[in-house]
C-alpha cells in the first residue's frame, strides 16, 4: 500500500492540473496548471526507476550495494525539466504579449481567430 | 564518410542555428549565402540518406560510442545509447523535409527581408527543421519525445514572429497550450512503457512487447497525441490559426513538420506494436479519423475566404488521406493474403500521398505567401485578376491547386487512385468519402483561382507586380519536382513508395539492426 | 521596478556574489556530482535577478550590456558543438579525451581509492562548461528581455510596440 502511495500522489496531481486546465479562464492559472501536470510527470518518472533499497548509480559511489536506482529516467527527468523551464518562459513572455494586445488575460475574451 | 550520415544531418541544422548569430552580425550578404548554404547542405545530406536508403539498408548510428555501429556495448543485452536508425521511410521522410526547408529558405531570403530580427529568425528556422529531422531519424521512444519538443518550441517561436499582431500570438498561445500538454502526456505514455520493459529503444521495445490492457492505453496515448500534432479532425482547432499565421516560408517547413508526427504515428503503429493484437482497433481509428478529417476539413475549408487559412483546413483534409491509407495498411498487416492483395497497395499510395502533401502544400503556401507579399492582403474578396501582374505565381498556383485536387495528369491523382482502390476492399463508402473530399478540394481551389487570379483588375491593385526572383525560385523548385513526379509516377511508385512501405512491414530488419550486434 | 530598501540592497551587496561562485561550483562539478551546466547556470543567472530586483530597473539597465550575454550563449553552444564534432572519427559527440579508470586487463589505474578521477570524465566536464555558459547567457538575457518586454518603467505602458512592418 505504501509502495504505491507515491502513485496516488501523481494522479492526484495530475488530476489536480486536468482540472485547472479545463476549468480555468486565466493564462497565468492555465500555465500554472501547465507547470504542476510537468512536475506530477517528472514525478512518475523517478518513481518508475526507484528501486527500493538501491544506491547512488555512480560505481565507485555505490560500494558493495548490488542494486542502483535506474539512472535513465533520471537523465530523462532532467531533459524534460529543461525544455518545461523553456517552455514557461516562452508561454508567460507571450502572455505578456496577450496582454499588451487584448488588454485581458482572460481565455474567453481572447478570440480573434476563428470560423 | 558515407557512414556519418545520419549524425551530419543532425549536426548541420545545429550547426546553422548556433552560427546564425555569428553569421547575421556580418551583413546581410553573407547571412542570406549562410542561411542558404547549410538548408542545400542538409539537402544533399537528405539526399545521400535517401539514395541509401532506398536500396534497403537500415542505416545505424550510436552517438558517443567508440564506433557508430556499435549498438550493443560490452556485451549488454540492450542499446542504452542514443541511436539513430533509419529505414526507406524515413529516409523519403527525411527528404520531404530537407526539400521543404530548402525550398522555405529560398523563399523566406526575400520575404523576411524587410523585417528586424532575421538572426533569430535563421535560429529557429534550423532549430524547426532540426526537430523534424530528428523525429524521423531518431531509434529510441525519449529522443522521438526531445525532437518533438525541439520542433514545437521552434514553432511556437515562428508562429508568433509577427509580435505586433495580434492574431499571430493568440495562434502561438493557442498551439502551445494544447501542444505542451500533448507532449506531457507522450512522456507519461513513454515513462510507462519504459516502466514495464526497462527499454526505450523501439527496435528493443518491439522485440520484447507483449499484449496487455497496458500496451493498449499506451497506444491510444500515441495514436491521441501524433494525430492531434498532424492535425487528425477532432484535434485541428491549432492547425488553421498556426498555419495562416505563420510566416509563408515556415508554414512550408511546418507542413513537413506535422507530416513528421505522422512518420512518428507509423512507426510506433507498423514497427512497434507491429502484428500485435492492440493494432485492429487502432487501425479502425486511424480510418474514422481519417475519414473524419477528409470530410469536414474540406466543408470547414469550403466557406473561408482567408486563402491561407483555407489552405490550413485543407491541410486537414489531405492528412486524411494518409490516415486512411495507413488505416488500411494497418488493418491487414496481421494477414499476409489481404496485405497482398490490398493493404500493400494502400500503404504505397499512402507513402506516395505523404511525399506529394508535403510537396503541393508547400508550393500552395508558398503561393499563398507570395500573394500576400504582394497585395499585402489574404482576403480573397479584396483580391482579383493578378493573373496579369503575376503571371508566374499563376502557373505555379495552377500545378498546385492541380495536384492537390487530383486532376488526372497531375501527381495527386496517381496517390488518389491508389488509396481509392485499395479502401474500396475494406468498406465501399470509405472511397465514396474520399472521392466527396476530392471534389470538394477542386471546388474550393477553382474559387480562389477565379477570385484571386481571374476577373477585372482592382484599381487597389494596380502597382502590383510579380514577386521577387528567389521567392520564385522557391516555388519553381517544388513546381518541377511536382512536374517530375506527375511525369513519372510509376518510377516514384516502385522506386521511392514501394522500398518505404516494405521498410515500414519489415518489423524484424528494424530489431535486427539495433539487436542483431555489431556488423 | 523601483529599487529596494537599504537592507535588501546591503544583503545584495555581501551574498549575491556568492551565487555565482556557488553556481560555478556546480557547473565545475557536474561531472562527479548532481547537478551540471543547466543547474549551475540557472544558479548563476539569479545573480542578474537579484540586481534587478534590489537595484530597480533604471540604474540595473546602466550596468547591463545584452551582447555580452548573446555572446555568452553563443560562445557557449559553439564551444559545445565542437566539442561534439571533434569525436567524428568515432561517433559524434564521442567522448575523444577520456583514459578510462579501468584498463583493458581489469585493473585500476590509479587504484581503487581514485575511482572517478577526473580524467576519466574526458569532454563531459568541457561540455558542462559550454552548457554552463549557455545557460546562464540565455537565462540571464530571458530575465533583462522579459523585463524589458513588460515596458514596466515606460511612461506609456500598455501600447503597441512591434516590428518595423
């Protein structure tokens, strides 16, 4: 049970952001939503490459510890933490830019582009 | 050298984006030569893949290992570095989309001209066809996720370079929304794979990947998140507004880019999952999808009168097409007897209808691009009789709009009748359907012809003369490879659609070369 | 942005320095350690938050040269580019300068006690350099752009600025 305790954390968060992204009219609380669906999937990634009681995989760090954490999605982690961070900043300069526009930030007044 | 190939179409992209701002601060000569020379360079490299490629070879490149064929390091069971793996398809992908950028390029050295900010323009244009090619050279499920990205971020960028107005952002913002939280999702549907299999290598997945409830949420995540990014029916709504706001040059790269996603559709539908049972419901998917997207794209492009935005929905209805054809493909690909007997077929004029989508549209948005340039507008109410002031815009609107409604000679028709006869096998109406959207598609494109080309010359559009000689040049260049291939349809078919589509069934070469150890 | 009281501004003065000592640490380390370039640079650029912060926009802009971090990023993604293509021979991006710590016959070269030494590492501590550089050019130019963008200092806030079109 408390082995997939972490689990029920992610989908809560994850939950948490579907919510927010579907209910929400402000950019600035869609991107944080944005931002917490991120996090809950950098989340799963560690947690699937956990292994309990495995050590540091760094070989001369692990000593005589025979299992390693999987360094892979923690690798992937990263990656996806460093495009995320790209992405924010992009997304809140142009909500900047909506704002300048359209004088609102709210997502219903902001429909110049349809049909 | 010749074995380098695939590191060197990743690296000349790179390359031109991190020297773009060197190269933009020497003038504007040697910026445009700069911007021009690498797109040919990874032309000729997309070129050489290409002609390798076809001949059947997978092509395998480890990067960082002591040699690049070296897939299987000290003995270990699994690759665990970066590989690159190319078969025909993506080679014939890897070729539409250096030829798209090559031809954007052409067109965007005069178009952009007038405008600041061309250094970050150039580094986002590399960075965009970057991503592309890398999606469809990439051999592992996380770089496949990283390619994505790299195109999306580039886009967003592109999309949104007009700043000043407001659409253009709205459309950026629009995209990146939906699209961030596609991607997050792909991620979610490669950390679960990656959880049960320790893999994430496709060749290595395919090898060991068993059926299971798992299996199929995981491919309906893939085929929800590439058919949202090629632009499938219930998921357009970005596809219209990012398009026509873009500027044209792009829009011709993003064309290719979206067709991409469709690459990265395919191989995790035919080589991942391959004869896994998962695969009928998806192949029934894929053709209510396509189906879906033909029809109401094509109603939806119907009643616009913003030419470019037209074109986008159009975009839609053409993505169709291949959804379905693959659909098909898709289908039978558990049962060898019906795979010969039509499925093969339909993967072919799939294939084919991929490489000729990315060469009209672009063409067409190049057109679209080059009227706007000129007349400052893309009303098509306020345009008409440019047929006289643009006579070469003209001609080469004519092959475009030809090919892509499938008018006999042209090459569209060929890639058409293909996918018609072969659907007609599974369910008479899915032809009836694409023949509907077929019409439609003409109907549409004689209007813009009639509004904007033909007619009385607006007193408004008087001073307007034709485009500059490279915007021309960029056009010219997908008109004649259209021609060529309108020419020669039965040279493309078995030498260029027929290799991908048995590259794309041929589910155990791929393993084998990533697993079969080092050559 | 207006500058910040006196005790926000001493506090600057004695520990925002520290931030990018402490960042280079990270970034010098990346190689043995967690963390790496992207962590360390993204240290490195709070330093240019922290003077905006303290000092206000105004005197901030005097000191502020955005070349200088263009050419940071750009020094720092060719430096790691090249670094990529010198392993052509091999692979791209092969790692051509590291003396692994274990030799062909299964011994140590160094010992037991040396294990990660340093040179075995090759280009990847170059290459946490160049992406250090590039980070904390591309965050810190981010943070002034950003800030520049929101037009919080002009007079005439809220107006149509855009291209030249």
């Amino acid at each position: 049970m408390t082995g997939n305790m972490i689990f029920t954390v992610i989908a809560l968060l994850m939950l948490i952001s579907l919510v927010a992204l579907v209910t929400q009219k402000n950019l600035i609380k869609i991107c944080i939503a944005l931002s917490i669906l991120g996090a809950s999937v950098n989340f799963l990634l560690v947690a699937l490459g956990y292994r309990s009681g495995g050590a540091v995989p760094i070989h001369y760090l692990a000593g005589d510890n025979k299992v390693m954490v999987l360094p892979t999605p923690q690798c992937l982690t990263l990656t996806a933490i460093v495009i995320a961070l790209a992405t924010t900043a992009l997304m809140y300069s142009l909500i900047v830019m909506i704002y300048k526009h359209y004088g609102t930030i709210e997502i219903d007044k902001i429909r110049r582009l349809r049909g | 050298m010749n074995q380098h190939l695939p590191a060197l179409l990743l690296a000349l992209p790179i390359g031109g984006a991190f020297l773009a701002p060197l190269a933009c601060s020497l003038g504007k000569k040697l910026r445009n030569i700069f911007y021009l020379t690498v797109s040919l360079l990874t032309l000729i490299c997309a070129v050489m893949i290409f002609l390798e490629t076809s001949a059947g070879k997978i092509l395998v490149y480890v990067m960082g290992a002591e040699n690049f064929a070296l897939t299987l390091p000290s003995g270990m069971a699994f690759p665990v570095r970066i590989i690159l793996e190319m078969d025909a398809f993506s080679g014939l992908m890897v070729l539409c989309v250096a030829i798209a950028s090559f031809a954007g390029a052409l067109f965007s050295v005069n178009y952009m001209d007038k405008f600041s900010g061309l250094k970050r323009f150039i580094s986002l244009y590399f960075l965009l066809v970057l991503g592309a090619l890398g999606m469809c050279a990439t051999g592992d499920l996380f770089n496949f996720f990283v390619f994505v990205e790299i195109s999306s971020i580039a886009s967003y960028g592109l999309a949104a370079f007009w700043r000043d107005k407001p659409e253009s952002i709205e459309a950026s913002f629009k995209y990146m929304m939906l699209s961030q939280v596609g991607a997050l999702l792909l991620l979610v549907a490669v950390g679960t794979l990656y959880g049960k299999y320790n893999a994430i290598n496709i060749g290595a997945l395919a090898s060991m990947l068993q059926t299971g409830v798992l299996e199929k949420i995981v491919l309906a995540m893939f085929i929800a998140i590439l058919a949202f990014k090629c632009g499938a029916f219930p998921m357009h709504a970005w596809l219209p507004d990012v398009y026509s706001e873009a500027p044209s040059g792009v829009t011709c790269l993003l064309v290719s880019v979206s067709q991409a996603s469709f690459y990265g559709l395919m191989r995790i539908c035919f080589t991942l999952y391959g004869t896994n049972p998962a695969n009928v419901t998806a192949a029934w998917i894929l053709i209510t999808l396509g189906c879906a997207s033909m029809f109401f794209g094509v109603m939806m492009a119907v009643i616009q009168h913003d030419v470019k935005r037209l074109m986008g929905y159009h975009s839609i209805s053409q993505v169709g097409y291949m959804l379905l054809a693959m659909g098909v493909g898709l289908y039978t690909l558990s049962d060898a007897v019906l795979l010969a007997e039509y499925g093969f077929t339909a993967m072919k004029g799939g294939i084919f209808h991929l490489f000729n989508y990315s060469m009209f549209k672009g063409l067409l948005f190049l057109t679209a691009g080059a009227l706007y340039y000129a007349t400052g507008t893309r009303d098509l109410d306020k345009m008409g009789g440019l047929a006289r002031s643009m006579p070469w815009t003209t001609v080469m609107f004519m092959i475009g709009a030809a090919a892509i409604s499938g008018l006999p000679p042209f090459s569209g028709f060929a890639s058409k009748w293909l996918i018609y006869e072969s659907s007609f096998a599974i369910h008479p109406i899915l032809p009836v359907v694409a023949l509907l959207t077929s019409i439609l598609t003409l109907a549409s494109f004689v209007k813009v012809f009639q509004t904007a080309f033909l007619g009385a010359s607006k007193i408004s559009l008087a001073p307007v003369r034709e485009v500059p000689v490279g915007m021309l040049c960029g056009m010219g260049l997908l008109s004649i490879l259209i021609l060529f291939v309108s020419f020669f349809p039965n040279i493309f078919v078995s030498g260029v659609a027929d290799p991908s589509a048995s590259g794309l069934i041929d589910q155990a070469g791929y393993i084998n070369a990533v697993l079969g150890g080092v050559k | 942005m207006r500058p910040m009281s006196l005790i926000v501004v001493t506090l600057n003065k004695v520990f925002a320095w520290f931030m990018i000592l402490f960042g280079s640490l990270v970034i010098m380390n990346g190689h043995n350690t967690p963390g790496g370039g992207f962590q360390g640079g993204a240290v490195v650029a709070t330093f240019v938050c922290f003077m905006l912060v303290a000092y206000g926009g105004k005197k901030f802009f005097t000191w502020v040269h955005t070349p200088i971090y263009s050419g940071l990023e750009t020094f720092g993604l060719l430096a790691f580019f090249v670094f990529a293509c010198l392993g052509f021979p091999n692979s791209f991006t092969y790692n051509f300068l590291a003396v692994p710590a274990i030799t062909s016959t299964g011994g140590l070269i160094m010992g037991e006690v040396w294990g990660g030494w340093l040179p075995s590492c090759g280009t990847i501590s170059l290459m946490n350099i160049a992406v250090g550089f590039e980070v904390v050019g591309a965050l810190s130019l981010a943070v002034i752009e950003m800030y520049e963008g929101t037009h919080i200092d002009d007079a005439h806030f809220g107006g149509e600025c855009g291209h030249d079109r």
